[in-house]
C-alpha cells in the first residue's frame, strides 16, 4: 500500500492517480461506478456539481493515516453483497434487495435482503445499513483542483473526520431504535462499517458487550477494510462480525466505560483551568496551581 497522505484517495469512484480514459470521464461526467448513475452528493451552495469523494486520507485520533470511506455509496461493491449472502442467508434460494423500506417510527433501512417465493411473495428478510464516516471542513477545492488540472497543486486545505457524530452518535442511535424493532420480531440488523469505524469505536465508547459473532444477537456489526491494488485500485475485503444486545448499544451510547471517568476533584480543575483562560477567574498564588 502507497503512503497515505490528507487528501482525497478516490474521486468519483477512481484512485486520483488513476488517469485512464475510464477515470477521466467518469469525473467530467460525475459518474459513480457504483450506482450506475450520477454521483448524488452535491455541493450545498452549488447543487448541480457533485463533491464525488469517495474516501479521503485521514487518521484516527492522530494515528497512521489510512483511507477513509466517506460515502456509503461506495461500500457498494459485489463483495459487499456476498458476504452478507454467504454469511447469513446461505440457505436461501431466492435472494433480492430492497431499498429504502420503512421500518415505522425507526426510519428506514437502506436494505432489506429479502428471500421470496415463486409468486414474489416475501418469506423472509434481512435487514442491512450502511454508515459510512462524515468530514468536517471542507475537501472539494482538492476536488476542484483535480478537475481543472488532473493532480493537486499541493496547497493545503482544511478538513478533518467527524467519528463521533457518524458512529457514537449516529450509528448508534439507529442501532438503539431499530434493534429494539428487529429484536421484538426475534431478528437481526447488520450494520455495514469500514473497520477504521470500528477502531474508533473500541477507543471511544464502552464495548464491553461487543462479543464475537453471535447469531441470537439483534445487532451485528459487519466490518470490511479497504485495499489497494497495483494498479491505482482500491477494493473493500471482508472483516470479522461482532454482534452485541441491546444493553450493550446502550453501554456503547453512554460513552466510555466508569473507569475512564474523571473523578469529581478532576473535573474542578478542569473547570479551574478553563476558567483562567476564558478570563473568569483570576490568575493568582492560589489559582495557578491549575494551570
């Protein structure tokens, strides 16, 4: 694997030092290879041009830089797919997707794995999301530069990953709804992450409950890395699953586990602190103790 830099990786599906033919006209086109169809991230001021950033170069709490899947588009390879079919639903003889199904006052779920009959009539299903990691700041000027002159001119432009809003937060929060759903119809949901995700969330929360693969489990987290090829490709690989109860979402959402607690007399120092630099409190003989 080549040096990972903070920077785009993929563009509109393609490695950026990918200058084939290929490459070049799905970013003139805005064209996502894995949609078939136009990338459907657009700009906010500018709805028209697509950001189509795949995955972004980026490091997990000042770690090794490693690329990071910013679009849940883009974990939508044909090995996604079978892995899900050949870890779940291998007893299945009919097997169709869904997406975008209602699931009530949980939302909905991006896809359903369904099996069906002769009459298409739905006999059983599975129920998959997909999270993908969210930035802060903003990557298109990289964008912008690439289009205009087919590589980064090597000005710096800020941007950062937002894990805990995508995965503590958000992740979780659909995990906690619709587990609780799935679970009261004696089923499952599998979330479909980056491995980097899960990563953060061993470092982040309480994962105590998060077990091995457990097929009486609501929710299981389905994990796949991204690697690359010789040939200026990158390919996602199969994981591990780990499963957890509905108590062990819960202990996750809490944050990190009691004994990485600050204790009380911690914290008043945390306040003494700030308060000395905010210009609250006075700098003195007794206060600079908690400097």
């Amino acid at each position: 694997m080549r040096e990972i830099k903070k920077l785009p990786i993929e563009v509109f599906g393609h490695d950026v030092e990918n200058n084939t033919s290929s490459a070049q006209l799905a970013r003139s086109q805005q064209y996502c290879k894995y949609m078939k169809a136009t990338c459907t991230k657009p700009r906010k001021s500018e709805p028209l041009i697509k950001v189509g950033i795949c995955t972004l170069g980026a490091s997990i709490k000042g770690g090794k830089m490693n690329p990071v899947i910013v679009c849940p588009q883009r974990f939508k390879e044909d090995i996604m797919f079978e892995t899900i079919i050949q870890q779940y639903l291998m007893s299945w003889k009919n097997v169709r997707w869904v997406q975008e199904v209602s699931i009530g006052v949980g939302g909905s779920v991006d896809y359903v794995a369904v099996e069906v009959d002769a009459h298409d009539v739905v006999t059983d299903f599975l129920c998959v999301e997909i999270q993908a990691a969210g930035t802060t700041g903003t990557p298109y000027p990289y964008v912008k530069e690439l289009l205009a002159d087919g590589h980064f001119s090597g000005k710096r432009y800020s941007y950062g990953i937002n894990w805990a809003n995508e995965f503590s937060k958000t992740m979780l929060q659909q995990a906690y709804k619709k587990g609780k759903i799935v679970e009261s119809w004696g089923r499952k949901i599998v979330f479909v992450v980056q491995d980097l995700a899960m990563e953060y969330l061993q470092q982040a929360v309480d994962c105590s409950l998060l077990t091995d693969y457990d097929p009486a489990s609501p929710v299981d987290f389905c994990s796949f890395a991204l690697m690359s090829r010789d040939d200026n490709s990158w390919n996602l690989e199969f994981g591990q699953i780990r499963s957890t109860t509905i108590d062990g979402i819960d202990l996750m959402l809490g944050g990190a586990s009691v004994n990485e607690y600050p204790s009380e007399i911690d914290f008043m120092a945390n306040i003494m602190r700030k308060g000395i630099a905010d210009g609250v409190f006075e700098r003195n003989q007794y206060t600079k103790a908690f400097i």
